[in-house]
C-alpha cells in the first residue's frame, strides 16, 4: 500500500471534504481524487462513494482510514526516532565499566541525563573489569567500554577499537592512620620503607596487582601480600583496620575510612583511564555524546576527589 494515498485517505476520514484534504496537502482536488481512485484499484475495494458533490467512505473505506491513521503515526514517530538518532538526543546505549569508574563516571554521568528535561537517551550499564569489558565490546555486547591502564602497566588495545583518555589517576599508598594523626595526607612514600609491611592486593588475575608488584619491585622488593580482594573498599576497610597496607588509584577514595592516610608516592605511579569505542561506530551522534558526558564527568570527578577528606563534599555537577 501507498504511505502516500493511504494518508489521503486518513486525511478524508478527518477533514471530511477533497477540497479540505487538497489544501492540507498542498494539493488539487482533482490530484486527490484521482489518487484515491488508484488506491482502490491497488486494493481492490470500494473506499469511497459520491453523495452529491460530496465524496465520502464507504465502511470499508473508513476500515482502511483507521489503520491508515495508525500507520501515519507510526511513521511519524518513526521519524521522529530516526531524527533523535541522527542528531544523538535519542537511542539506549550499554555501557561497560570497572567498578570505581561504574560508581563515580557513570553514575554522574547518568545523573545528568536523568535531571535533562530533553533528554531522549538511554544508558545501561554492566561492571565489568578491563579484559572482559573490550572483549564485550569486540563482540557488540556493549556500545562504550570505560576501561584504564597504568603508567607501569601499559595494555595493548585491538585495532578495530578507538581510546580516548578521559582521566590520569595518581595512585597512593594507603596506611592506617597513627593515633592521634589528623592528617589525611601524609609527605611522599619511598616504597622501600614498607618493604617489611604486610600488603592487601587487587587479585592477581586484573592489571591492579601487577601495577602492585610492580611499583614494588621497582623500589627493590616483593610486597608481602597477606590478603587479596577484587573491590577497592575491601583493601582500603582492611586498610582501615590494619590488616595491611595498599596501593589505591584516584577514584577508589570517593568514600575514604576515617583512619586512612594516604601517602603520594615518591615514585609516581598513574592510573590511566580511557572510553573505547567500536571504530566501526565512532560516527554514531549517540555514540559521541555518551562520550563527551563521560569525559566531562570524570573530568570533574577526578579533580574534586580531596585526598583530605576522601571524598568531594558537594559531588560532581550536574
């Protein structure tokens, strides 16, 4: 069927008259009627009679009319779709991201969406650590990877994707704080004073533990490694009651203990961290403004992170 004639014959069903339809249209009268004439022989069934002058629907005319009018509307929020598409105000994108960016970056980020009159977009969002995120990517599992490399540890990333660096997280040494320290911060930590301490550790199988072992074996020695976690707050509550010590990027101090010190390092080690994307979908609007929120949102993210206070007093803006 014609969008076309169909929508004439929506527009008879509303307007009631050809010469009403032909001005909607921008149209002759004639043009209409001849239109709606072919649409009953493509269709073949009576739509309209005469009644006089006046042209009306016949009950199988009216029938069609009222799918035609649901099909109209489809089509113009198909449109409508197609246009939020086109200029990235519409369209559900899934994220991947580690877990101190999942709950800083993107949580900010979808924040601001959230309290956008305008906005049309869809996130959602699944944690995952580094390796299983761009390889969730590579199979189009998810749209945006959030993922990080350290300045000891560098990672390789496959060809068909594209990085953009959205943040540069110093690490610090985690202590527990001594009895009656107020301080926060604390001066620059040579590692090889802790060489005898006991360390809580990322896990082995993610990138955090080898940033551990090596920054430690760059100061001349292997950290004694009594417990190991996948979740940050588990190493800095360990930390907290002074189980170990630890090394902790940036964003994993949004929510400090009270009794953690942490120490800038004398040899400064950074966490890098990156948004991946599919090349194949870099020209993607949507794509690019997802981007664009995460970058300016962890942008803020990483400067008000107070290492004197362990987290940012009033929070990202949005």
């Amino acid at each position: 069927m014609d969008l076309r004639k169909l929508r004439m014959l929506a527009e008879l069903r509303s307007r009631g008259t050809l010469a009403a339809v032909a001005q909607a249209l921008h149209m002759t009268a004639p043009g209409v009627s001849m239109q709606l004439t072919a649409l009953q022989k493509e269709l073949g069934l009576q739509l309209t009679q005469r009644h006089g002058r006046t042209l009306t629907l016949t009950p199988a005319g009216r029938m069609v009319a009222r799918h035609a009018v649901v099909i109209m509307d489809a089509v113009a929020a198909a449109e409508l779709e197609v246009e939020g598409l086109r200029d990235g105000s519409r369209g559900t994108y899934r994220i991947a991201a580690f877990p101190s960016a999942a709950r800083t970056i993107v949580a900010g980020a979808w924040g601001t969406l959230l309290h956008d009159p305008d906005n049309r977009l869809q996130l959602q969002l699944v944690e995952m650590e580094p390796p299983d995120s761009i390889l969730a990517l590579q199979r189009g599992d998810v749209d945006l990877a959030i993922t990080h490399a350290y300045s000891n540890f560098p990672v390789r990333i496959p060809s068909t994707l594209s990085a953009s660096r959205i943040a540069s997280e110093p690490v610090w040494l985690a202590t527990c704080r001594q009895s009656g320290s107020a301080d926060a911060v604390l001066p620059a930590a040579d590692l090889l004073d802790y060489a005898e301490s006991d360390w809580v550790v990322p896990h082995q199988q993610w990138s955090c533990y080898d940033m551990v072992q090596r920054a430690c074996a760059s100061a001349g020695f292997a950290p004694r490694a009594i417990a190991e976690a996948n979740d940050f707050s588990v190493l800095l509550s360990l930390v907290s009651a002074g189980v170990g010590i630890a090394l902790v990027p940036q964003l994993t101090i949004a929510h400090l203990p009270e009794n953690v010190a942490l120490h800038p390092l004398a040899k400064p080690v950074h966490r890098h961290d990156f948004i991946l994307t599919r090349r194949s979908t870099n020209a993607d609007p949507g794509i690019r403004r997802v981007s664009t929120l995460l970058n300016q949102t962890a942008q803020r993210f990483v400067s008000v992170i107070s290492p004197e206070n362990g987290h940012s007093e009033h929070g990202p803006t949005t």
